[in-house]
C-alpha cells in the first residue's frame, strides 16, 4: 500500500541542503534531488518542495530524521490510507515539532480526549480555552511559518516514488 505526501522545506541553509536530501533519500530508498531555489523570507536561505509516494508512516520518519535540525523550517503532510489517518507536521527552530491529524481538505482535527482536556484546564475562563485551542490547532507554528509559506509561493515540484 502507498500513500502521498509533500515535504515543503521553507527555509534551510544551503550548506544544509544536501543532507536533507540524503536523509529524505535514506527514507524514501532513492535519490532524492530537490528544485532548491531562494528563500526571500530569510536571506541567504533555500526553500524547497517534494512531492512523494511512499508506504504509511513515511510523513513521521522523514520528521524523526530532519526535526532538530538548527535553522530548518519545513513542513510535511502524508494523505490517509487504510487504517491511517492523514498528517501535518510542521518544524521550527524556535518552536521545535508540532504534529497532527488533518481531514481530506487539510484541517486540523483535534480527538475528543484532547478537547475534553481543554476544556477541563480551562473551566475558569475563556482565555484559558482559547489559549488551549491555540496550542492544539498549532496556532504558534502557523503564524511563524506563514511569511516562509507565502513567499514560497509558484515554487516548482517534483514527484517522487519511493521503491520497497
């Protein structure tokens, strides 16, 4: 079974760039070579986008083996499959990891546990909630990520199938 996915690398040092592609390429099993073009969002940056087919759970590896790396900004989302949801994963350096469980149009579904938890934290105030409902959304990660998003905008991608 395969699923797709896209990695939008939004910014990166150039230096890093071809480590991202080896480490993508260690997941997928073969070559990756990303259309990396400038960044205007963060001087002296590249940005890239990979669209890919691979089996479930490539989305969360390719996290696992680029999350923590100083200076890259990037997201990833893999479609559903049988027995799978779809996910988001968004990464900052300042805000670390943020991930997700999104629907066919790519909003953020938040379970029933998370939201009754929300609710019981905040049961003195509308702030608290909304707060929560911040955090649970990845508010933080969306709003530092946008200029990186809109700025990328017309960027060209390519596909890739993963083998195995």
């Amino acid at each position: 079974m395969s699923v797709y996915g896209v990695l939008q690398v939004h910014s990166a040092p150039p230096a890093l760039c071809p480590h991202i592609e080896w480490a993508v390429a260690g997941i997928v099993g073969k070559a990756v070579s990303m259309p990396w073009v400038s960044q205007p969002a963060a001087t002296g940056s590249l940005r890239a986008e990979l669209t890919w087919k691979g089996k479930p759970g490539t989305a969360g590896a390719i996290t696992s083996a680029l999350a923590g790396w100083n200076r890259l900004r990037f997201e990833i989302t893999e479609d559903a499959s049988p027995g799978c949801d779809a996910m988001r994963y968004s990464y900052t350096p300042n805000l670390g990891l943020f991930g997700a469980t999104t629907s066919a149009n790519g909003d953020i579904l938040i379970p029933e546990n998370k939201l009754r938890a929300a609710m019981a934290v905040s049961a003195n105030g509308a702030a608290i909630l909304e707060s929560e409902l911040d955090r649970l959304l990845g508010a933080a990660w969306d709003n530092e990520l946008e200029p990186f998003r809109r700025a990328g905008d017309g960027a060209p991608v390519r596909w890739l199938n993963a083998t195995g």
